[in-house]
C-alpha cells in the first residue's frame, strides 16, 4: 500500500505552499496554546481558510466543543483531530456541532498500557469518529519525537483507518513492515523540523520519495 503523509505542526505559509504543490495528503495545524508550533503565533485564521487543500486538519487538546466548532467554521479545516481526554460524550456532542462533512481522528497516546488495555480503549470510542491516530504518550500530548512499540499494534483488531504518529523518521521507515496492519496514514512532525514549527523540506521531500519507492516494490 502506498501511505498517505500527515506533516503536522505548520506554522509558515511558503512552507505550506510547497508542501500543497508536492501533494502532501494532510496539512496540520496545532490549535494548542501550550505547544510551540501553536499556529495562531504565526497564522491567522484567515490566512489558514484561504490555504488550498482539502485536507486540512486541526489539532485541539481538551479544547471547548463551541471553541473547536468556530475555529472549524473560521479556518475552513476539513478534519479535527482531538489529541486530549475527549470522552465519548464529548464526542458525539462534537460531531451534533459540526455536522457530518468534518472528519473527527481521535488520537489514542500509547505509554505502558497492556495490549488489553488498549483493545479496551479502542472498543470505547464513539462510532461517529472517523480515524484513529496512535502516538507516544507524553505529558505534552505529542511531538516528542519519540515512538513507542509498534509491536503492540499487532496483538490488536484495529476497526477503523488509522495514522501512525511519534517519533517516524527516515531512519525508522523500513520498520513499518513489522507492523501487520498497516496504517493508512504516517504523521510526521519533530523529526522534520531545523526548530519547533519550522519544517526542514529535503527531509520531507526524502520520505516522500521513500513513500513512493515502498508503493511502487508491493
């Protein structure tokens, strides 16, 4: 399979630009006031409605559902993705707000929890979310650039397309094989970076090519 790319943490618009004319499938935005790729330090929520893609993904921590909706509406995103401890109530409260059209991933942090755990973890997410995102599990809620054990990805059924995120590198790339059931999207974002919210675009430009070379070997 040919994996689609999420470069999350974007902050510069010609930056962005470039990653829209390679054809990156997701672009993500951090609406997350504690973190440093914050977007709205840098970006407007108009600048980021008139971006041209249609994959544009907000990421918000334990944000207010009517917080989320407006920033939605404002910045024409196209996905939210929940990183924080948004329950199933929340959830379905969410997607009665912002309609159908609006993807919601929810993302699931992965620390030293028994695959059971995880199992159940998954079972309690609400049928109206869309994708799964699997990271490292950090008091920051992500972009530590560490990952955590792909193995455990193998002892679970996993119901719905998920995206793989922590830590992915080029030098970890041909370890994905390890894993039975594939994601259908890897996030990339510290790894990618010269500074927090600044992409370094070779690197990125490199595992694009090495996303390519793997679909075209299957």
């Amino acid at each position: 399979m040919k994996y689609q790319l999420k470069v999350c943490g974007l902050t510069k618009l010609n930056q962005i630009k470039e990653l829209v004319e390679l054809k990156v499938d997701f672009l993500g935005f951090i609406f997350y006031e504690k973190s440093p790729r914050y977007v709205l330090n840098q970006l407007s929520l108009e600048q980021i409605s008139e971006i041209n893609h249609q994959r544009k993904v907000g990421i918000f921590v334990n944000e207010s559902i009517k917080g989320i909706s407006e920033i939605a509406s404002e910045a024409q995103l196209d996905i939210i993705q929940l990183h924080g401890d948004e329950d199933e109530k929340y959830i379905k409260l969410l997607r009665q707000m912002i309609g159908e059209n609006v993807k919601i991933i929810k993302v699931i942090r992965i620390g030293n929890q028994t695959s059971e755990e995880l199992k159940k973890t998954i079972n309690q997410q609400p049928t109206t979310i869309n994708y799964l995102l699997f990271d490292t599990d950090s008091k920051a809620f992500g972009g530590t650039g560490k990952t955590f054990d792909w193995n455990i990805l193998n002892d679970i059924e996993i119901p719905i397309p998920y995206f793989l995120s922590g830590g992915i590198s080029l030098e970890n790339f041909n370890q994905l094989t390890t894993i039975n059931h594939q994601p259908t999207a890897l996030d990339i974002n510290s790894k990618f970076e010269i500074e927090a919210g600044n992409k370094d675009l070779e690197k990125v430009k490199v595992f694009l090519s090495l996303i390519k070379n793997e679909a075209s070997s299957i």
